[in-house]
C-alpha cells in the first residue's frame, strides 16, 4: 500500500528514538478525494491508535494509517532525499486527490477515474474541467465541460485531440468515440 524507501525507513527510526516509548508515525491524507487533498505524516502516540486503523510494519517502526486515508494511499510513496540543498522527506500518493479504482469496476467509474486524476489536473492549470455524464450503448462517452472550459476557442481540439485520443488508447475496444454536451457560452470566466 505504501512504499517507504529504506532512507525514509531510517530517518523515520532516528526522529521516534528520541519519542516515548511505543510512538510510531501516522500517514494519512486531509480532505481525500477532493482537489485539496494534502498528505501528511506525523508522530503517532500508541494512545492515539484506532480500533479501525491499519498497521503497516517497518524496520524499527509501524505506519499508522486510519481507515478513510487507506485508499487515498494506494501506490504511495515515502522516500528521504539527500542532495547539495540539503535533506528532505517527500510523500507521493497519486491517488490522494481521486480514489482508484479497481480494473474491474464499470466503464463509467474507470473512465471518470482517468478523468480525474490525468485529465482534469491539466484542465485545471485554465480553470476547467470535465466530466463524464453517460457512457452510451454504442461506446461514446458523453462529457460535459464546466469552468474555464465552458465558451474557451480551444475546447474542440481539446475534446478531439486531447481527450478522445487519450481515452480511446486507455479504453481500446471498450470505447468509440466522444461527445460534448456542454452549451458553451463564451463569457468572463473563459480561456482564451
């Protein structure tokens, strides 16, 4: 669930021996699957662990992590880095911000997923974004656009040549197309 690299692992052991005895560290994610989702790892007292929390062991010390966080954080990593600036401590966890979803799970749900975590954060760097309102018997994917996407000069190729080609490889023999539903009305909140 989370990969902790064996510089974190050290780290992690040299800052709990000057802790109680007993305190490990808690991985969790505030606010999970939503676009403010931040990550954190703090210190974790043993009176501080829940009935409902996962326990993951490591060299000299067990990862907390409480039962929300847990699939926010499938495919995290944790790593210490040591370079000519210094030393840090870094935390990826791409799924934070969107849950994944099993390989199994239906069309729509794998779909809006891709959307979410590869698609939208590009959307966002122009205030838009995309969702997938209907999957039809055929294989189109019905999208809607909404923030600065809604009346932008770009949103057909985006549709086209971004979107559309994207999930037509990820989706290959499942989907045939897109279509965008959106009335686009070009207004203040556009990009041009």
């Amino acid at each position: 669930m989370i990969a902790i690299s064996e510089q974190a692992q050290t780290h992690f052991a040299k800052l709990l021996e000057k802790q109680p005895a007993g305190t490990n560290i808690r991985v969790f994610v505030v606010n999970p699957g939503t676009a403010q989702a931040e990550c954190g790892v703090s210190y974790c007292p043993p009176d501080a662990v829940e009935e409902t929390d996962i326990t993951l062991n490591f060299t000299g010390f067990d990862a907390v992590v409480d039962e929300e966080s847990k699939p926010y954080l499938v495919d995290a990593e944790i790593d210490f880095v040591t370079d000519q600036m210094g030393s840090q401590l870094t935390l990826k966890a791409p799924n934070a911000k969107v849950r994944k979803v099993s390989d199994n799970a239906p069309l729509m749900e794998r779909v809006q997923y891709v959307i979410d975590s590869e698609i939208n954060p590009q959307l966002a760097n122009h205030g838009g974004r995309v969702s997938v309102m209907e999957l039809t018997p055929s294989g189109v994917a019905i999208l809607q656009f909404g923030g600065g996407c809604n009346g932008c000069s770009q949103v057909d190729l985006t549709l086209k040549e971004g979107i559309e080609k994207e999930l037509l490889a990820r989706f290959d023999g499942e989907l045939s197309g897109v279509k965008d539903i959106t009335e686009h009305q070009r207004g203040e909140h556009s990009y041009y």
